[in-house]
C-alpha cells in the first residue's frame, strides 16, 4: 500500500506521542497570508478616530469660524444646474491638519484623501483633487487674516494674551524659484521678445488649423506660452526695484538680476551662509503666551525696515502695541525707532562702537579700541529715541528682559521649521503670504488647546489628548 511513497519513521512503527518532539526533517506548519480574501467591515468613518484625534479639533475649530465670504462665493444655488461645490470647511480643514501634519503639497493631500484615515474623516466621503485644493490655499488671504484678528482678540478677552512684552524675528524660507533662473536686464528683455513672438505665432496656427485634434494641444502650448511672457515681463518690472537697491549699498545696477520663474524671490543670505533665493517670513509673537500676533512676508533679505510696520500692524489688530517690543540686532534702525517711539519700548542689542577709520591730528599712529561700553553713550546726530534707547540696554534690566526674545521667537520658527516651512511650495509674493498665514493660523489653533479650550469647546478630557500634540 506504501510502496514508491516515503513515508516517515515515526509512522512506520508504533504512533508518535503527542507531548514527543517532531523529527527535524518535517515541514514547519505557518499561517501563510491570503490577501485574495473576501472581507466584509462594517464600520463608519467617525469611529476610525479617537475622540481626543486632532482632525476632530481641528473640524471643531473651523465649524465655529465665520466663513460665510467662501459660501457666499459658491454659484451652485438652489434648483440651478451645475454641479454641488465642495464644502468651503471640508478644504480649510484639510489644509489647517495638513499644515500641522507637515505636509505642504496639494497632491499628496488628495492622496491622503484617499487613504489616511484622519483625511478621510475630515472629507466625510467628499471627493477632492488637487486643483481645488491648490486654488483654496491661496485665494483667501483676507479671511485669514481676519480669522487670525478674532483669535488673537478672544485669547486677549480671556486674558491669555496681555501684549506686555513681544518678541518679533525674520524667517528665511527658500523660495520655489531656482538659482539659475536668475537674468540681467539684457537677457530678460530678450527672452521677453521670443516669448512674444512666440504667443503670437500659437495664436496664428490656431486660427489657421482650428481642427478639434489639434486644439487642446494648441491650447496647452499657448497658455504655457502666455506664462512664460507673463513670468518674463514681471521679472522685467521688478527689475528698476533691485537696481535701486544696487545703487543704494553702492554696487553696479547692471548687475540687479530677476528671477524667470518668480520675479518676487530675491537672493538672501541663508543661516548656513550660502546665498539663495527666498522670502523673508517676519512673525510677531506673544512671549507669554507664544500666540502670533503679527504676520507679513517680504522680498527684502533685510529686517531693518520691518520694526515699524508690525507694530503697526499689531496695533491694528488688537487696538494697542506691547508694552515692550524685542527685536535682534537686524531690526533696530534709527528711523524704525523714532516712528514707534511713541508706541512701545524697544529692547534690541547695540552695536559695538567700531574704531575711527584715518588718524586725527595729534593721535598717536596706533589707533585706540573703542572704551567698553561705549556704544550705550548718546552721540552726536542721535534722536531722542536713539539715545533712550542706547541708555535703556545698558541696564542689566534690560539685558534680563532680553533673553526672552530668543525663548519665544527662536522657539516659534522651529515649531514652523518642524511643520515644514523650509520651502516654499507656491510662486509670487501674494501666494507665499497665504502660506504664512497658514502656519500662523495652525501655531495658534495649538496654543488655544494648550491655554484656552474652552474658546473652540474642547472639553479637558479631549484636550489632554490633543495637547500633547502641541
């Protein structure tokens, strides 16, 4: 019966005991996976997440903001054809949990869409592509800006925000637009000209073959043809900015070059002291409270002129300045002071007294450092505010209050850094400004969990949770 069949020694004689080892030539038995199986889930999308998840908070967040302006904008109405607009708080919150999840691009938001049970939450089984996420991001800036106005104002109404003391620095975030992109005046009006010729010859062919084949091939090399003039002429408008510049710190204007791509990037100075093209992010914080109070973008490298407009722009928004304004050695120039002397205190170092350039008659040939401490002395030429200024950090009060400058502002930039404000993912100084105003609204959304839950309704059970988050 066994014949021609290998059989094992074990079965040939007496039955193997159960508690007996197995010979170690017998295949081990496995669960092997069976990804062919059929399985039926029943479940709803509400119970994927915890009670405590932040695409919750953040839902609860958006429901209690007034985003009327966006559904006011929608042209799908009653009984009209067309089709249902996606709901305005479905895309603001997808990118305020995108924005606090790192990530930056509209594509790999939609993805989530698809397969993130967090992005799937919050769209509630509404479909998303990328292209009506992209528009969303950067077409509301005004709303954001107000939506930051009424939470700066609540947390001020529930005392978390006093604006006793505020601590202001620039961030600079690479720009989209390469290094090589950059041209002379010379060469940008001769790309500008073949980009013209360029439109109007596509124009020409598709009068001439208005064959349907052919047309939206036609279509999609002209408007690529029309961005391209486009980027070209506003390099070249810019162009007169970046020479005045030049002439300014005293360098040739020919040298000024634009960007083809993104005629609002400039070339700045990075942390690691290499030179690429970026936008200065200038955020005015709380240093109490580390909420954002302040917000702009600017195609300057330089933070010298940028004192004066945040405090104006603070003061707008809450209807005061801070008691005290802290800034580093980049912001505090002598024109800046005296336009808010009459608006807040600033606390920023004075630089060292450098030595006199040339010999004075009867000065020994060996110059003479300057005398320590001399910088904090008034000099000739100083306004009232300089020398107040001047005489006010020579105190070691002063220097104590300082040193909150670098625990709140550097503090703020790497939460930003960390949630990936490294580069920025759109072109054009209005749409970088809306990336700024997106980090800021997601910074404050956490600091209300972390000081004041009870603005946006989250209970402490839930905050616990979602705190830790922060």
């Amino acid at each position: 019966m066994f014949e021609g069949m290998d059989v094992p020694a074990a079965s040939a004689g007496a039955p193997m005991h159960p508690c007996s080892a197995p010979p170690a030539s017998a295949p081990a038995r496995v669960q092997e996976p069976n990804r062919l199986q059929v399985e039926l889930r029943a479940s709803d999308l509400d119970s994927l997440l915890p009670a405590d998840h932040r695409a919750r908070l953040v839902w609860r967040y958006v429901e209690q903001q007034d985003l009327s302006v966006l559904f006011d904008a929608i042209r799908a109405r009653g009984s009209a054809p067309g089709r249902r607009a996606i709901d305005p708080r479905i895309l603001f919150s997808l990118w305020l949990y995108a924005t606090l999840d790192g990530v930056g691009s509209g594509r790999e938001v939609a993805r989530l869409s698809q397969s993130h049970d967090a992005y799937r939450w919050i769209c509630g089984g509404v479909s998303v592509n990328y292209h009506a996420l992209n528009d969303f991001r950067v077409g509301n800036e005004a709303l954001m800006d107000r939506l930051l106005s009424h939470n700066v104002a609540a947390l001020a109404a529930v005392g978390v925000i006093r604006l006793v003391r505020v601590a202001q620095d620039g961030m600079r975030v690479r720009a989209s637009a390469g290094a090589a992109s950059f041209r002379r005046k010379g060469t940008l009006k001769e790309h500008h000209a073949k980009a013209t010729e360029m439109v109007h010859s596509l124009k020409e062919q598709a009068r001439e073959n208005p064959g349907q084949a052919e047309r939206r091939a036609q279509a999609a090399r002209l408007r690529a043809a029309e961005l391209r003039e486009q980027q070209l002429a506003a390099a070249l408008a810019r162009l007169p900015e970046l020479e005045a510049i030049k002439q300014r710190n005293g360098r040739p204007i020919d040298k000024a070059r634009a960007s083809t791509t993104d005629a609002d990037a400039s070339n700045m100075k990075m942390a690691d002291g290499g030179w690429r093209p970026a936008y200065n992010v200038q955020l005015a914080t709380d240093c109490a409270s580390q909420v954002i109070v302040g917000v702009d973008t600017v195609t300057a490298g330089s933070d010298m002129a940028q004192l004066a407009p945040m405090v104006q722009q603070v003061h707008q928004r809450v209807g005061k300045a801070a008691e005290q304004w802290l800034v580093d050695g980049g912001l505090p120039a002598h024109g800046q002071l005296d336009a808010v002397a009459d608006k807040t205190e600033v606390y920023a170092p004075v630089p060292q007294a450098r030595a006199p350039k040339g010999k004075s008659q009867g000065q020994d040939d060996e110059q003479q450092p300057p005398a320590p401490g001399s910088q904090f002395q008034p000099k000739a030429g100083d306004s009232t505010a300089v020398a107040q200024w001047r005489q006010r950090m020579s105190t070691d009060e002063a220097r104590e209050i300082y040193k909150d400058r670098a625990a709140t502002a550097e503090c703020v930039n790497a939460q930003a850094r960390n949630r990936g404000l490294l580069r920025m993912p759109v072109r054009g100084l209005a749409k970088v400004k809306c990336i700024a105003w997106w980090y800021a609204l997601a910074h404050n959304l956490m600091r209300t969990v972390a000081l004041a839950p009870q603005l946006i309704g989250w209970g402490t059970g839930a905050c616990a949770g979602a705190a830790a988050l922060t």
